[in-house]
C-alpha cells in the first residue's frame, strides 16, 4: 500500500480518523494525503456591505486551508509520517472525494454524528465509485498498528474485492481471523466456477495464515450483531468486510449488514462494494 489519502473535515486541528490514517501510514510506510473540502458557495443576498464582509470571510477561511499544509506535514511526520501532502477542494464533498479515491490505493473517511446517516451516504457514493474506504468512527482511539484484524467473507464480489484489496494491512498483522458462514465452503458452493477460490485459499496463496475461522449465519441486523461480537471477541483492530448495496433514484444505500455495522462499530472498517 503506497498512497493513503484522509478526508479532513477541519483545518484547526486533526481529529481521530486523520490520526489513524498518519499512524497507518507510518506503519506501512505509505504516503499520506490530506484532503480538505470547502464548500461551494453562492453569492449571498443582502446588503452590500454584509455581502463584502461575507466574501471576505470565505476567501479568508480558503487562504488559511490552503497554508495549513505546512502544519499538516509536521504533525504528521512527528507521527513517522515522509513526505506528507495536502489537497484542498472547492465543491461537492463526494465528487472530490471519488476523485481522491481514484489516485489513492486506501481513501481514510470518519464515520460521524448519530446515526451517522449523513456520513454513511457520503461513504456509500465514495465505495461505489470504485474507492478502497477505511471507515473510522468519530472519536476511535484505535491505533494505525494493526495487531489483529477480522475478514468477514461470504463469497459475494465484494467481499472478495475487500479481502483482496486489504491484503497490504494483513500481512502487517500479528494474527488474522476469518468470519463466514457455515456453508460459504459447504454444498451450496459444491458447483461454483472452478476460477473461484476460498479466503482461505487466497490468504493462504499471499503468506498470510488463518488463526481462527468463526462460523456466522444470520443476516441483515442479526449478522451485523454476530459479527461485530465475533471480531471484537477476538481483539479485533480492524473487520475487513464487502460493502453490498445498490443505487436507488439518484442515492447510493447499503444493504442491512453493512448499513447495520457502520452505524454500530466501535472498529475502522476496511470496505469495498
């Protein structure tokens, strides 16, 4: 993994996701990316003089983002971070954040606010466009050095693409254990394309060893809560996992599973739809 990039949400100060996204970065010896996005704004109505004060304000609060760079590069190579760099955007927060993902091997995201209904769209739109995200809960103290990470693994596209894509972060791991359903390997796959492999194959084929395999059925908000139990039983730093879902009238939405993890982990998620 070369090129981590961070959504920054603020310029003031670096909040728990952008921390997580320098100390991975540092652990894996990636470059890291900070992305700030100002919004687009119209010109305002009102009086003249309110709307110069306005526009003065805007244009002060852009020219103080752009020259947070230098204070972004210290921080983070107090944290062992080289060569630290910093985007700013003017627009839409998801359109900049695609286009972030598109030169980024792992776009770091904070899952925020209760429900985290507003983030999870935001995520959503970011994973369709083709992105690896690293969702980070609001506050998360977990920290970028992953002693053990949890791969929940159904046999669907996405979650494949999601183990494979992690495999940089689990070959860093101490341990790794994996979380499927009971009959992912059993008879309902007895006929599957001889092209497909098991997880365990694939992790198998990249030097990474299985230190347990926990058995999970259920589905929708019944396996969000069993498998959630089941990666932070075992210690879990990180529940690598697909993303499902699908596009409905101009909106990205989850699946329940995944709907139901991101609104419940306590844990940075890796996915990938």
């Amino acid at each position: 993994m070369r090129d981590i990039a961070v959504h920054c949400t603020t310029f003031r100060e670096w909040p728990a996701s952008v921390r997580y996204a320098a100390q991975l970065a540092a652990a894996t010896q990636a470059g890291l990316t900070g992305v700030y996005i100002g919004e687009r704004r119209s010109r305002p109505a009102g009086p003249p003089l309110l709307i110069e004060e306005l526009t003065a304000y805007a244009q002060d609060e852009l020219q103080q983002a752009m020259l947070a760079g230098r204070a972004f590069a210290d921080w983070a190579g107090q944290l062992g971070v080289s060569g630290a760099r910093w985007q700013v955007a003017i627009g839409d927060t998801g359109d900049a954040l695609c286009m972030a993902g598109d030169w980024s091997d792992l776009m770091v995201l904070e899952v925020t606010g209760a429900p985290r209904k507003r983030a999870t769209l935001t995520i959503a739109e970011v994973l369709v466009s083709g992105a690896t995200c690293l969702a980070v809960p609001e506050g998360c103290m977990a920290s970028g050095r992953i002693a053990c990470a949890a791969v929940a693994w159904n046999g669907t596209v996405a979650s494949s693409r999601a183990l494979h894509a992690a495999l940089p972060l689990l070959r860093q791991a101490q341990s790794v254990v994996l979380l499927q359903p009971p009959s992912v390997d059993g008879d309902a796959h007895r006929n599957r394309s001889p092209l497909a492999r098991s997880a365990m194959q694939h992790l198998a084929a990249h030097g990474i060893a299985v230190v347990a395999v926990d058995y999970i059925d259920g589905d929708g908000e019944l396996a969000a809560e069993r498998l959630l139990a089941a990666a932070l039983e075992h210690h879990a730093d990180l529940l690598v996992m697909g993303a499902s879902g699908e596009r409905r009238r101009g909106e990205h939405r989850f699946g329940r599973t995944t709907a139901s993890i991101l609104q419940r982990s306590p844990l940075p998620l890796l996915l990938r739809h």
